[in-house]
C-alpha cells in the first residue's frame, strides 16, 4: 500500500453534552501509535503555509481543534486534498508524506499528535531529495 492510501480520517471519541462538548485520544487505542508529543499550530495568518515536508519515520494525526484549514498530502505518485473542520475528526498521516496545510480560517488551531520526539534529522525540507529517496523522479 502506498503511504497516500494509508491516510485515512479518524472518527474520535465525541462526548455529547449540553454544557459543551467533549473528545479524548488515548495513544495506540484511537490513534495508530503510542503519543510521544504534541503540538499546535495557533494565530496563522491569512493566506499564510505550514509545513512543506515530508518525515522519514514519524506518524502523525492533524486536528482542526478549532476553525478549519487544508492539508495537501503528495507521496511523490499522487496528490490528495483534506479539508479538517471537525474537532472529532484526527487526519492519519503515516511516513513518507509530503504534506502542505494551507487557507487556515480566522482563530483557526491545527493540534497534532506525534509518534515521536522533535528530530530534525527526520525531516524532508528538500522535495527533490523527498522525491529522489523515495525512488520517484524528482
Ligand atoms: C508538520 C506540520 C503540520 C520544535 O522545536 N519542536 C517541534 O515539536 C516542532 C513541531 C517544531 N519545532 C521548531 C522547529 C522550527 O524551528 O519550531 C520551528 C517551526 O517548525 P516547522 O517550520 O517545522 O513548522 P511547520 O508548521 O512548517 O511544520 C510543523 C511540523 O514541523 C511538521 O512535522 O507536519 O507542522
């Protein structure tokens, strides 16, 4: 299976209540891998990129916490477009993934959950080199 054919939306756990509402994600029961970091992306400018890499090892899942944003996924053979706009929506990013996240709404917040600790060795900045590792014609 191709890594694009990995990614996939997860449907997370949606705690209804009239006071608000409420998700959970627990490592390795709703999301594919044991969570070793988290972060987010928060005050995006209008019109403003994230991302531009791809990672050698590490998983991923993207949620729109709040507001909505694209993430443009390219895994050297095929390009897919996501649009996350649910906070109980996780988008599942497995290695090898070249992705882009872009048109981020007004207060929008990206929060991600990471399969591993902040490496810069694991990133892809170059596409070329992205393309040419991963046995495709830059
Ligand atoms: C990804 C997208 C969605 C750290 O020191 N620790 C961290 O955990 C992270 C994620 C970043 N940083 C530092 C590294 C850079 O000096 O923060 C700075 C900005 O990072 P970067 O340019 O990689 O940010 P984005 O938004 O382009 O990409 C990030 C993640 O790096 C990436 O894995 O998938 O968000």
């Amino acid at each position: 299976m191709s890594p694009l054919d990995q990614v996939r939306i997860i449907q997370l756990p949606r705690v209804q209540d009239p006071r608000g509402n409420l998700t959970f994600v627990e490592g390795e029961q709703h999301v594919p891998f044991d969570i070793k970091r988290v972060y987010y992306l928060y005050d995006v400018p209008g019109g403003e990129t994230r991302g531009g890499h791809a990672h050698r090892d590490l998983e991923q899942v993207l949620i729109a916490a709040s507001g909505s944003f694209e993430v443009v996924l390219d895994d050297g053979r095929a390009r897919r477009t996501f649009l996350l706009n649910r906070p109980y929506h996780g988008l599942y990013l497995p290695r090898l993934i070249w992705r882009e996240l872009e048109n981020f709404s007004s207060g929008s917040v990206c929060l991600v959950l990471a399969s591993l600790r902040y490496d810069e060795a694991d990133y892809y900045r170059d596409y070329d080199e992205f393309i040419r590792d991963i046995g495709c014609q830059p």
